[in-house]
C-alpha cells in the first residue's frame, strides 16, 4: 500500500527527472512491487554524475547537499531532500564491501531497472532479484529474507 502522500512525491520525481537515469530503491520500491509494507520515505538511487543531476533538478527540496557518506559495509555520495513531508535520500555510486575486503563496483543501474506503474506513472524501480542480494551484502539479512521469501510466495 502506498500512501497518498508518497504518490504525490513519485509524481513530482517523474515530472522533474524526465530524462534522467535513475530508479527507486528501498521500502517504497518494494511496496510498489507488491511487498506487503508500508514506506516511510524514499530512495532514489543513480550514478555518482546523475546524483547531481537530480539534487540540482530538485534544488528547492534539499536538506543535505550530496557529500560522500560511507561506513565499513556501504559507501556512495548521499543528499537528502524534504518533499511534502516525506524525506527523499539520493543515492550516487553506491559501492559494498564485499567479504575479501575489496569494493563492488557500482551496480549498472539499466541492467537492473524494472518499471512499474502505479496509477498513471511509470516507476523505475531496482529488480527484486538485486535488491535481495544488495541486502545480503550489506548484512540486512532478515529484509533480504522478507524479499526471497516474498518472491517465492508470488511466483
């Protein structure tokens, strides 16, 4: 179930990001596809010059500029921004640790976007499928287990 609120936000980031290449990621991805939960802000994720991109499209809304943020598992550039009540966090270049130690390079974004349509929009969305291995990645095993499972589940 998507918020009414949520939706306003996906229309306004439809309308601005024309053009761009970026997708959804994270709780509000996962509603849109059909998880039974319901998100509390959303994720948009994009190449480190995209995340740019959009910040600079959605100037009035920005909280945080986007700056490098990183810890032991996960790094990328990351802004925030406060639309309608919902907070938005851009996601540019991410990067995981894998178990050698080494960093992933970023993830190509077109081989793993879906869309979906949610009322009149079409969303880009990350697939499910990547998404349950990102988690794992990052040690969130028990959401990445919620996505498997749900998956199987839904055929």
């Amino acid at each position: 179930m998507i918020p009414e609120k949520h939706i306003k936000v996906l229309r306004l980031l439809c309308d601005r990001l024309e053009g761009v290449n970026w997708v959804l990621t994270g709780s509000t991805s996962f509603a849109i596809q059909g998880l039974p939960l319901i998100p509390h802000d959303i994720d948009i994720q994009a190449d480190v010059d995209m995340s740019y991109e959009i910040e600079k499209r959605l100037a009035e809304f920005v909280t945080q500029p986007i700056c490098f943020s990183g810890n032991e598992k996960i790094r990328s550039q990351l802004g925030r921004l406060f639309i309608d009540g919902i907070q938005v966090e851009i996601i540019g270049g991410i990067e995981k640790q894998l178990s050698d130690g080494t960093w992933e390079t970023p993830p190509d974004i077109d081989a793993n976007k879906r869309y979906f349509t949610l009322e009149d929009l079409r969303i880009p969305v990350l697939s499910l499928r990547y998404e349950e291995d990102a988690y794992r990645k990052m040690g969130r095993i028990e959401r990445a287990d919620q996505i498997k499972d749900w998956m199987e589940q839904s055929g």
